[in-house]
C-alpha cells in the first residue's frame, strides 16, 4: 500500500486506497490552515472544547470547501454506539444529531464529518450499495466492537456484503503512545493480548482486527499509521496537550 500523504488548503491526508475509488471523496484534516487560536491553533472544528463558534464555522467552511462540498453532517459524539443513517439533506443539520459516534449515509455531496484528538476516525464505502460511514472509533468504542457494529449495520439496512466494504484507519494514538495504566479495568480480557509492552496497546492492529472479523477483506483496508500524539505540529492530541482542539474527519459519495 502506498503512503498516506498530505496535501494543502487546509492541510489535510488522503488514503490512497480511498483516493483510487471515483466515487468518494474524502480528508483526514489536520491541526493546519485554519483560523482559530492559542490553545485550539488553528483547524479546530469543535465548539465544545472552548473555542468560538465564529473561527469553528469557518474552519469547517474551509474543509467543506476544499473537499467541493455541499453541506457537512455532525454529531455530539459520546463514545458510544449509537448511530445515525442519513437518507435525505433535511437530516444534515451539522452539530444536531445527539450522542451519535457512527454516521451513515447515502446522500450524494453530504459530507460525515468526525472530530477526534487521539481517537480514530475510521471510513467505510460500499461501491455496490453506495453508501458511506464514518465512525469516532475511541478505546471505549472499540472495547465495544463498533466497527463491527457498524458492519452489522450496514448489512441490515443495506444489504451490504462485508467483503465488499472498504476502510480507512485516519491518524489516531499509536502503539507508541497508546498507554493504559487501568487496562485491566478499562478493557475487556480478550483486549489485553494487543500490549505491545508494558501498559503500551497497538489500537491500528485492534481495529484491524475487528474489521477482518467483521469480513472485509485485508486488501480492502488502509492504515494511516501516523500517530496524534507524536505529531504535534500536525494533529490535535488530547494525551500530549489536554486543552486542545479537534481535527476532523469528513468522507462524502460524489454528487
């Protein structure tokens, strides 16, 4: 697979698996090329960490711009399962879906937009049924399988065939930095096995894991494998800087 690279206005990466497909579009933004300031410098698209609501609706208008979209859909994401299926424009009102952290759907220029600083964003696209989702993929998330919850969902509200999804691990915490002194409490048994040493998980492996359970094929997965927290000119991280912003995520089908 080749390597993840970024691309400007506003500063943002592209799977290359994701980028061969003409019928998406996508961006895994970072922490560039926006207007917000100090602590939230400067793509933050979060309103819920203390920037203004003014520097956050322009840094999504520039995201939005910049991927040649028509209008972004958002949640207040919880770090649960909860997920929600758009089908038409009338239910993409940015910022409006309540304790969401799966968003689905099949509305051409509709662009699914995740804020993470640590936690994965992670892209789904069925070219069969053509339908997208993105998923806030945090270690509460996957402690509860919600990639394969959202596999599962796509089955029963699509009919889609796992072996025929692809999917997009964005940056997110790496093996590197992925420290959990409380994993014994904080993870179920059958998690402890992805420590790479002491206290230290490989969370890219777990996802990857997870979707092959869920039947996508490996050759149907890509893998930023940059890590948030070690980037800090780059990305957001909540680990490393605690008062921060939060990048985002926005896959779309084409209009």
């Amino acid at each position: 697979m080749a390597d993840w690279l970024a691309t400007g206005g506003p500063r943002h990466y592209r799977s290359p698996m994701l980028a061969e497909l003409p019928e998406v579009v996508h961006g895994f933004f970072t922490r560039q090329g926006g207007v917000s300031l100090g602590a939230y410098h400067s793509l933050n698209v979060s309103l819920a960490v203390g920037d203004g609501q003014e520097a956050v609706a322009e840094n999504l208008g520039r995201m939005r711009q910049t991927l040649g979209l028509g209008a972004l859909a958002g949640a207040a994401q919880v770090h649960g399962g909860r997920a929600a299926v758009i089908t038409s424009p009338d239910q993409a009102r940015l910022a409006a879906l309540p304790e969401v952290d799966i968003l689905v759907t099949t509305v051409p220029g509709l662009g699914l937009l995740i804020k993470q600083a640590d936690c994965q964003a992670v892209m789904f696209f069925d070219p069969v049924n053509r339908v997208v989702a993105n998923v806030h993929a945090g270690w509460r998330g996957q402690g509860i399988d919600i990639l394969g919850e959202t596999v599962r969902l796509l089955q029963s509200r699509f009919g889609t065939r796992p072996a025929d999804l692809y999917a997009a691990i964005g940056p997110s915490l790496g093996p590197c930095c992925a420290e959990f002194r409380n994993f014994r409490r904080e993870f179920p048994p059958a998690l402890w096995t992805y420590q790479v040493r002491p206290t230290y998980f490989d969370l890219w492996r777990l996802s990857r894991d997870q979707l092959t359970a869920a039947g996508l094929l490996p050759s149907h997965l890509d893998l930023a494998g940059l890590c948030t927290r070690c980037g800090a000119d780059d990305f957001y991280s909540y680990r490393r800087d605690k008062v921060t912003g939060r990048q985002g995520a926005i896959i779309a089908l084409k209009a």
